[in-house]
C-alpha cells in the first residue's frame, strides 16, 4: 500500500489496529525502499572487523565526550548519535518521525516499516542482557560461538544421559541394555575430553551428538520415563552444561568485559543470550532521542562475530508493505512541519539547525 499523505497514514494505522497484547509497537523508516534493517557496523566489512578498534578510537580522540563510567550501551548510544557504525538501530514510537525520515531524502521510493515487538524482548539501558550484547562489540573479529554451542549441546544430552542413569541405576543395571548403554557413555564422554582438551570440531561429534539422542530415547522407553522428571533432569543437565559453555576461553573474555561496568555480574552467559536482537529504551539524557522519541534495535551475533543476529519475522508487519512514493515526498515534508516535524525540532544541536533556519529568512 502506497501513502501519500499523512491522511493516509492514519487510515493504514487504522487499518493494522493496535499492537496484540503484551506487545509494543515501534516504527522506522527508510528513505530508500531497498535498505535492510541491518545495523551501520554490518554494512560495510572493514566496520565490522574492525568495531572494537572504532570504539576505542573514538573514546582515545574524544575523551571529554565520554565518562569512566559509561557501560558500553551508552558508548555504543553516543557514538550512534554521532554517526559512527554501531550495531544498534535506531527506531521510533513516533510513526510521524519515522515518516520524516523516510520523506526528508527526495531520491527514492521510501517505506514505512512497523515493529510490533514483544514486551519480553525490550529491555532497559541497564539490563544484563544488553550489557551482554553491547560487550560483544568489544571482541575480535574471530569471536566465534559456533564451537562452544556444540560442546554445550554434546555436554548436556551426555549429562542428561548419566542423570538418568544414575537416578534409576537399580532398575537399568538388571536390564539387558545396560552393558550397551553404559558403552556408548563413556565413549561419548571420550569424544567431549577430546573436544575439550583441543578445542576443535573432530569427525565423528555431530554422530555423537545424534547417538546421544538415541540413547536417551531409549532410556526414557526403557524406563518409561514421565514428563515432571524429564523436566528436572533437563534442568541440571542445562546447568552442567552451561558452566561448561562459560568456562570457554572467549567466554570468560566477555565476562571480563561486562565485569568491568558490573562488577557483581554473576558469571553465567546463556548462549542464546548472544544471538538474540533486543528492543533498549535508552536514557533519555540528550535531547535528540527525547524529541525523536528514540529507542534501539540491539543487534548480537549469528554464532560468529562477522554474521549479525536475525531479527525475528514475527515483529515485522509483513502484511503491509508500506512505500511512500517519491513524487509525494516533499508534500509530506510540508504537512509535518504542520504538526511539528522537522529538522529543526528533531535536530535540536545548534549545527543540525543551521540550514532550516537560513532556508527561512533566504529571498
């Protein structure tokens, strides 16, 4: 559906209806209809292999624009505000301001983009969760998770396995099958030392991933096992293997680096916690993102470092593909300052004005 006037956007707002339940609604808005939602750090290769070494030069050459004790959120905010290539995104709870974004460059179609995003995922400036992500972007380029998650699954289903075992080990030792079960144990745990000991993916884990599987179904038959008991065992088996997942060399790096702005942060990652993207309500402590109405798109990692997180489909309003004509940009442009919307309102630094202002008093 195209717009053409902010009429028409009301009407398509009202069409879509509010934001389900337990949801909160954000917009963005580019200028051109081909951009990605994709951070400025991943949209160049030298940004992204070079990220850590970007923030670190910015905070060396300004160092009266940043404080000791800024958590690297509001590094990563400050630096954005400024230009610099992040993974953050920024975005709206104003539809009216993401339409200036899309209207104020005259060159192509643009298109409004409509994020309903569950309350779950949205978090504060000050959350764990986002000093976890934010952290990411201090890494080296080769930061790289894609082992570690496979020695965390190994290291799960082998500890769920013994759990089971050892819970019932009075009923199993009787059984026929437990010679054989024991047998492919303990050449499972082999495999994991191996793994551990040289950090490397050997042949045959990914079939010992899948024959702990196996073994684990026919456990559960064998002993017919209910669900509430799966359930614990899960539990502790996730915890083993999740000590493991953290006790990893690039891991602990991370947790040093999140240390430094939370020193009490308990030293327990989740791995998905590194490949999720996250709404953050940012300070409101300049007044750009007050008067824009601002928020982020937090951006982490698809198991290495050079892939970012993908954002979930679901958020998007994919039924309705939003252009905005070229030919109606600048109509739109004039019925904003209507209502407020312009650069001098959303840009309120004295450099950001200057054109505005002289276009007013231009003969």
């Amino acid at each position: 559906m195209e717009i053409k006037s902010i009429t028409d956007l009301i009407n398509v707002l009202k069409k879509i209806g509010s934001p389900q339940k337990d949801h909160t609604r954000f917009f963005r808005g580019h200028s051109n209809q081909e951009y990605e939602l994709k951070p400025s750090i991943y949209r160049n290769n030298g940004f992204i292999k070079n990220e850590n070494k970007i923030i670190r030069d910015a905070i060396i050459n300004n160092p009266d624009s940043f404080s000791k004790n800024d958590s690297v959120f509001n590094v990563l905010s400050k630096l954005q505000h400024y230009g610099y290539p992040t993974r953050l995104l920024d975005l709206t709870s104003n539809a009216l301001v993401a339409l200036y974004f899309i209207v104020n460059n005259n060159n192509n179609n643009g298109e409004l983009i409509i994020l309903d995003i569950p309350n779950e995922n949205i978090k504060y400036f000050d959350s764990d969760t986002v000093s976890i992500v934010s952290s990411i972007s201090l890494r080296n380029y080769n930061f790289n998770i894609e082992l570690y998650k496979i020695i965390e699954e190994i290291n799960f289903k082998k500890e769920k396995a013994m759990k089971i075992i050892k819970n019932n080990h009075e009923i199993l030792k009787n059984k026929s099958s437990y010679k054989k079960i024991t047998h492919e144990l303990t050449s499972i745990e082999n495999e994991i030392s191996l793994i551990d000991k040289n950090l490397i993916i050997l042949p045959g884990l990914f079939y010992n991933i899948n024959k702990s599987e196996k073994l684990i179904s026919k456990l559960k038959e064998e002993l017919e096992m209910d669900v509430i008991e799966e359930s614990q065992i899960n539990k502790f088996a996730y915890q083993k293997a999740n000590k493991i997942f953290n006790n990893q060399l690039g891991i602990l790096e991370l947790l040093h680096d999140i240390r430094k702005e939370k020193p009490g942060f308990s030293p327990i990652i989740k791995s998905d916690d590194l490949e999720r993207v996250i709404c953050v309500l940012a300070k409101l402590d300049n007044s750009r993102i007050i008067r824009q109405q601002g928020c982020f798109l937090l951006f982490g990692i698809n198991n290495k470092k050079e892939n970012h997180a993908i954002l979930n489909e679901k958020w998007k309003k994919n039924d309705y593909k939003i252009i905005i004509p070229q030919q109606s940009k600048r109509d739109i442009l004039n019925e904003l300052k209507t209502f407020g919307i312009s650069k001098k309102t959303l840009f309120p630094e004295l450099e950001s004005q200057s054109d505005e202002i002289k276009d007013e008093y231009k003969e």
